[in-house]
C-alpha cells in the first residue's frame, strides 16, 4: 500500500508539473523558434503569460494530453527508483546495524588468534603524550596477522575490552577526524611494510558506547611481509593470542610448513 503510494504521488507530481510548467514554457519556445524572434528573458516572460492561458485551452488538448502523459511516464519510472532507492538504503541500514552487533560482539569475546585490541596508534596513555613508538606496534600487529590466517585490529579498545575511543589518538593528528585517522594507518603499513601491504588492509569505524573504534579488516598474504623500522627488518607472525618474532631459521621453517 506505502509503494503504490509513493508510485501514485510520483505520477501525479511529475504529470502536474509536465502540465502546468513544462507545456507553457514549450509553447514560449516554440514561438521563438516560428516567429524567428531572438531570444531574450524579458520576451520569454512578457509570452510567458499568453503562452500560460493559451495552454489550458481546448485547441491545445493534443500537446497538453501528450507532455501529461510522458510526465506521468517519466512519474512512474522515478516512483519506482525511489522505492528501489529506499529499499537499497534500508539493506544498507541493516547491514550496517548487523555488522556493528557484530563488532560489539567481538569486543566482548576478547582477542584470540584472529583479534587484537588496541588502545591507539599515537597517543600513549601511560605516558599521557603523543608517542610515535607505538607506530611500529601497530606495524608489528597488522604484519603478524598478513603472516598468518589474517584478522583484525581494533583501535579505540583497550587489552581489557575497555572502549576508550579515539579521541585521544585524533587530536595528535593534522586532520584531527576519522578521514585523517585512515590515512595515518595506511602511512603507518607503507612506511614500516611497504606501499603493496596496503592493499590488504581494510579500515572502518564504528560508534559504541558513543565512542569511535576503527577497526582494521587484514588479509592473509600469499607471500612473506617483513617489518622494516629502518634499522632491521624482521619476520612477525600471530600465534594464539600474540604477536611474535621470528628468527631468521624459524621464518625459513616456518614459511616452509606454510607451503606444504
């Protein structure tokens, strides 16, 4: 009943204004071009009138029947764009309500092999200060899970399940919001994992509690990611609950039982 309503209001709307708006300013035209008079805005508006009346009347049933009906066409077709528009954002609406639950939800089973909280990327609040060092913590997370099954990061929460929210981490950022948070993630995974590494890396927020959490979506790599903090370059992967370091024989066994 609501989408033949909607349908039925299109039609009639488009319909009307076909009638009573385009059909006069059609005729104004029409005679511009007939009586090869130059066009100008005050002619248009001084024929405008005329052109009005003369549209109701019943000589110009033909052409005001015609451009009603493309309009009630033209009606119909944007009554059910709408009602598919509606429906798409509802869809969306509910995805993103079922993915949120789901996020909450996995704040509150707490990190395992495939889950990592953290507090933030940048602001250290033990130190209560921007601390760039935590950077390559980060680094270090994301770059186990791509050596691994893949994950996700979430920021904003604290070991505990505690959500803090990045309030914090945004006002140590130039642009202090969530598009300036993401670029920072991805400067992060280019400086310390290389630019190829970002593309395995998927960033969203969400609002819980009425506070952000950015969460990153990371995808397993098909081939070893190596941390490199400009001194050394080192093998990270995620093993339970943790993220490790891995020395030069235990990257080659291990890489080895990945292909096998």
């Amino acid at each position: 009943m609501k989408k033949t309503k909607t349908v039925f209001t299109q039609v009639i709307l488009v319909a009307g204004i076909f009638y009573f708006l385009v059909h006069p300013f059609t005729m104004v035209l029409y005679w511009f071009e007939y009586s090869n008079t130059p066009f100008s805005t005050s002619l248009f508006f001084e024929n405008l009138g005329t052109r009005l009346m003369e549209s109701f009347s019943f000589n110009m049933k033909g052409m005001s029947g015609l451009l009603t009906l493309l309009g009630a066409v033209l009606g119909l077709v944007s009554g059910f764009a709408w009602i598919q528009l509606k429906k798409k954002d509802s869809l969306i609406n509910t995805q993103q309500r079922l993915l949120l639950r789901d996020i909450a939800k996995i704040i509150s089973d707490g990190e395992d092999e495939f889950v990592e909280f953290k507090s933030s990327i940048r602001y250290d609040y033990f130190k209560k200060t921007t601390n760039r060092e935590l950077e390559l913590v980060i680094a270090k997370t994301i770059v186990g899970f791509m050596n691994a099954k893949g994950g996700r990061l979430i920021l904003g929460v604290d070991d505990d399940g505690q959500i803090l929210g990045l309030e914090k981490d945004f006002k140590t950022l130039k642009h202090k919001n969530k598009d300036g948070y993401e670029r920072e993630i991805f400067r992060i995974i280019s400086v310390y994992l290389g630019h190829k590494a970002c593309f395995s890396n998927h960033v969203s927020f969400y609002t819980i509690n009425e506070k952000e959490v950015c969460v990153v979506d990371i995808e397993a790599s098909n081939e070893p990611v190596y941390v490199n903090d400009g001194t050394n370059t080192t093998f990270y992967v995620r093993t339970g609950n943790a993220t490790y370091p891995l020395t030069v024989k235990e990257t080659v066994d291990y890489l080895k039982t990945q292909k096998t």
